[in-house]
C-alpha cells in the first residue's frame, strides 16, 4: 500500500507555525537562480507559495553568472536580514557545486550543502543536513523505529545516498546501512534481505517487484518528469506487496518543509547571538 504521509507534513506544518510566531521578524528564504529553465522556475513558485503559507519571506536574486555568484553568496551571507540560502540547478558551468555552496555561510545553509554541513553529520551533529535526507529520515521515524534495521540505500550522490546513510549510522538511529549504487552487482538480493530500502537513482520506475520482499518499507526518492508527468525510481505496483511513499506527493513535499523548517532553525539560531 502507498504510506499517508498526511500526519506527518501536518505535524512538520504546527510545528514551523509555531516556531515563526515566537520570532520578532518573519524569517527570510534567500533563493538564487543563476539560468533557470522552466521546471527550475516552476519549483521556485511552488517553494515561494509553501513560505508563504507558513509566514516565511522568500525573495528570488538572479546571478546569472559565476562572477555574480561570487559576488551575492557572500553579500547575502553578510546580511542580517537573511536567514536563509537557498541556491537552485542548474550553475553555471564555469563554477563547480563545491566551489557555489562553498560561498554559502554554514549558519545559512539550509539546504545543508555547504561542506561544514556535511562534515557536521560525521560527528553525529547534524545542524542542517541535506533536506531531502533528513525527509527520508523523518518518514523512516514516522513509520517505525529503525534501530538494528537493516536499510539499504541505493544512490551514493552528494545530496540524498551519502548523507542519508550517515545519518541513519548516527548513534541513537543505529541502522545497520548498506549504500549501494551503479557498479552494485546482485542488487536485488541485498534490497531483497532488506527491511526498509530507499531508493534514490533518478530512473524512472526502475526497480519493480522482483526487487523487494513483501512488507518491506520502501521509501521512492526519485522524481523523474516524462511527458509532463511525475514518475518515481520505484514502479507503482510494488504498493501491492510494500510500503510505499507516493510520488508525487511523498518525500518531495516533506523535503520542501524541512527546508521551511532550517530556515526557521537559522533564524533561531541567529536570535541568540
Ligand atoms: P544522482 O544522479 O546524483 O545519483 C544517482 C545515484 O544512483 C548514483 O549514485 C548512481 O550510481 C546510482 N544509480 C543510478 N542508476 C542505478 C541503478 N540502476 N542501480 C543502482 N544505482 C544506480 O541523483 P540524485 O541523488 O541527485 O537524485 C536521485 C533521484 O532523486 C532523482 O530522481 C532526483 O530527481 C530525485 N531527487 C528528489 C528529491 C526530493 O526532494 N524528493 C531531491 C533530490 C533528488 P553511481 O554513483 O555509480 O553513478
């Protein structure tokens, strides 16, 4: 069956609501675009009307090129005004990921990009971990205590497989993680043993029943556009046998309020300096 995810998003919703009405100022959501194309632009306005719903500023600055990126990460950095940056795809090509999000300030860095960031969830410390990991995290919580668990993650990028397995290492989650990705051989018998597997491969529908034992938890990263339509990595038939996140409506909803969520943790943080 597909996982209501409902309580869950109502429940991240109360809270950040909350959290915004102790502040003295609204909290600001910087994002920057650089050469937006049009589903770029389409995410911005659904980001813009989520901050919006839950009393957070959100202002778009363009830098189209990588001397203006270099210019803005660290004016909005500096301003106090900011709480938030928030940086979309695609970059310019003359400037590399690492080298963009390293000109974000770490107390800014929601989307938990920033190599302080990532470095940050080694220590079992994560302050702003990527958003779309922590969102499987918390639906992995939602649904059952994934202490002793074996999990596997199949996806080692920067943004969802490495720091997702991490976190589910942390003390206090205590999953028994295996990462596996492209070069993986017999990947079926280790999401197979598994039980809960997350999938994060940006493959549209690629792993159907064959992969997955009944009951098993089974969390769909992916969001794959074919045709004006959204597609998850996992095929919709395997709710027939698992638990599945829906796509759309599953993990992406949930990552876009933990992004709401870090930028209301920033502003608090910055409160108190
Ligand atoms: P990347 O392309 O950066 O990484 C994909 C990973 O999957 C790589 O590690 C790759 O292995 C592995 N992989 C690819 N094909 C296979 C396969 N057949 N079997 C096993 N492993 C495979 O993608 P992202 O991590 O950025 O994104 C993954 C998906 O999640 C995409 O659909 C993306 O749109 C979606 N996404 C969704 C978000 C959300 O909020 N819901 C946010 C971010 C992404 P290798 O390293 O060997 O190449």
């Amino acid at each position: 069956m597909f996982l209501n995810l409902e309580p869950l998003y109502s429940s991240i919703v109360e809270n950040i609501k909350e959290r915004v009405s102790k502040l003295a100022r609204p909290p600001k959501l910087a994002a920057v675009t650089c050469q937006p194309d049009p589903s770029t632009l389409s995410y911005l306005r659904s980001q813009e009307k989520q901050a919006k719903r839950l009393g957070i500023e959100f202002a778009v600055y363009e830098a189209p090129k990588a001397s203006d990126l270099k210019l803005l990460l660290p004016k909005l950095s500096a301003d106090d005004t900011v709480n938030g940056i928030f940086l979309t795809h695609p970059l310019p090509s003359d400037i590399s990921e690492l080298e963009a999000v390293s000109l974000i300030s770490p107390e800014k860095d929601v989307e938990g990009r920033h190599p302080i960031s990532l470095g940050n969830i080694m220590y079992d410390n994560p302050i702003f971990p990527p958003c779309t990991a922590e969102a499987v995290l918390r639906i992995i919580k939602y649904v059952t205590n994934p202490s002793g668990k074996r999990i596997t993650v199949v996806g080692r990028s920067v943004t969802v497989g490495k720091p997702l397995s991490m976190l589910l290492l942390q003390k206090g989650v205590d999953a028994t993680v295996t990462v596996c990705h492209s070069r993986t051989k017999d990947l079926a018998e280790i999401t197979k043993n598994s039980e809960i597997v997350v999938v994060a491969i940006g493959k549209a529908k690629a792993l159907g029943k064959e992969y997955f034992s009944s009951g098993t938890l089974v969390i769909d990263v992916g969001i794959n556009v074919e045709n004006d339509e959204i597609f998850g990595d996992v095929d919709p038939s395997v709710a027939e046998i698992c638990e599945l996140t829906p796509v759309p409506g599953g993990v992406g909803r949930i990552t876009t309020l933990v992004l709401m969520e870090h930028t209301v943790k920033a502003a608090e943080m910055a409160r108190k300096y």
